[in-house]
C-alpha cells in the first residue's frame, strides 16, 4: 500500500498528499529541502489572522495542525534524504549551530514578530531580505491562502541561496504550495507533501497556475493535465 491517499504530477512537480513522516522514507535522496514546518505555537486554533485595527481579518476555521511541532525524527529524515537545507522556524527546533541564518525583516509595526528565522546548512554568511507583511500593507500581490503563508518574493529569494545544481526541491510542509510555485518560476523540480486535502488542492491549482503564466525569461511549456493517483 502506497503511503499517500492522493499524488499529482504536474509538469515537473510531483504533490502527495499524506503525513511526511510516511512519504519521506519512499523518496530516496533529493537536492535540497525548502520548508516552513508548524513551529508549535497553535495559531491555527484562533482560527483568524489579523485584527480590525490593522488589517481585514480572515478566518481560516479552527484547527490543530499547528499545536505540536514536528517530531524529531522528521526533521532528521529531512535532514538524512538532502544535500541543502532551509527550514523557516530553525530557532524552534534543534538544530545544529550554523553560520547561515536567512532573516526575512517583515518591516512590521504590529503585534507580530519583526522578523522570521529560516536555518540553514549553508556555508554562508546570516543574510537578510526586507519584506514588507504588516497588517494589509504588504509587498507584493500574493492572496493568502494559508495561516502561515510566506510571500512568494522571500521563498524565491531563498531558493537564490540553493546552488544552482540543486535541481530537485522538496517541501515536506507544502501548506498552499508557495515554495511549488517558486520552483516553478525558477525553472526547478519540486515536491511537495500536505497532510491537509484542503491545502493540497490549493496547491495544486497555485502550481497549475504558475506554469500558465511562465516568466519571460525561464522555458517553461504549459504541462499537461495533472496526473492524479488514487489510493481505493
């Protein structure tokens, strides 16, 4: 029996959807890991993100899906099947130290925190990019899908800092499928794993979406249909 209930393929991105902590042992060993795990604050039971003061809020249904944080043999396996690693929320986990911290400075004034952490095993300087996500004032034309959504400007921005021969990425915390979307724009293989069948359909369409609207300056041919696997 296969360990996902649901996979596509869609041009050079293939999605499941099921629990990582299964999928990630059927995958054998990719380029580098891109990924913005739950970092175990339970957001997601508020079920609304944003106040009336500072922005429209947008309810998203109570959920648990971020009470815990991913257990320790999952950030292992991703770690284990990877070359390079990127995991937003490092500072929640443990992590060995590094030299390469990647810092997205939101520019916010509100209750949230001012920056995110994304560690990594680079062997690189800290680096920084200035991302404006404050309230309804936000950089960018990215809708939100998701709770935790990252633009989809920082998550291209940190795909600049994977090697260039890191042809394979893989999200094991796909959620709306930005990281997808950036692989996509970027010319790049992709794979993605989401637990949640809501998310994984947005995804999916975010991914489709992206590969009508091709940049001018990657080749990328619209791919056919999306090829869906059903477990019965």
């Amino acid at each position: 029996m296969q360990p996902w209930t649901r996979k596509e393929v869609i041009g050079d991105c293939t999605l499941y959807l099921g629990d990582c902590l299964d999928i990630l042992p059927t995958l054998g060993k990719v380029d580098a890991v891109v990924t913005d795990p739950p970092y175990g604050i339970n957001m997601a039971a508020r079920g609304t993100i944003g106040t009336s003061k500072s922005a429209l809020v947008k309810d998203y249904g109570k959920s648990d899906w971020d009470k815990t944080p991913p257990p320790p043999e999952v950030i292992d396996l991703m770690r284990s099947i990877s070359e390079h690693q990127i995991i937003f929320g490092g500072n929640y986990f443990h992590l060995p130290a590094t030299s390469c911290w990647l810092v997205w400075d939101k520019q916010n004034t509100g209750d949230f925190a001012d920056c995110e952490l994304a560690w990594t095993n680079l062997n690189k300087a800290v680096r920084r990019i200035y991302w404006r996500w404050n309230g309804m004032i936000r950089k960018g034309e990215d809708v939100r899908e998701h709770p935790t959504q990252k633009p989809l400007g920082v998550m291209e921005w940190c795909l600049t800092h994977i090697p260039t021969t890191a042809k394979t990425i893989i999200d094991p915390f796909m959620g709306s499928g930005t990281t997808g979307v950036a692989c996509v724009k970027a010319g790049r293989s992709f794979i993605g794993i989401e637990r949640e069948p809501s998310y994984f359909d947005i995804a999916c369409a975010r991914i489709q979406d992206a590969y009508s609207r091709p940049d001018m300056f990657i080749e990328a041919a619209r791919p056919p249909e999306p090829k869906q696997e059903a477990m019965l």
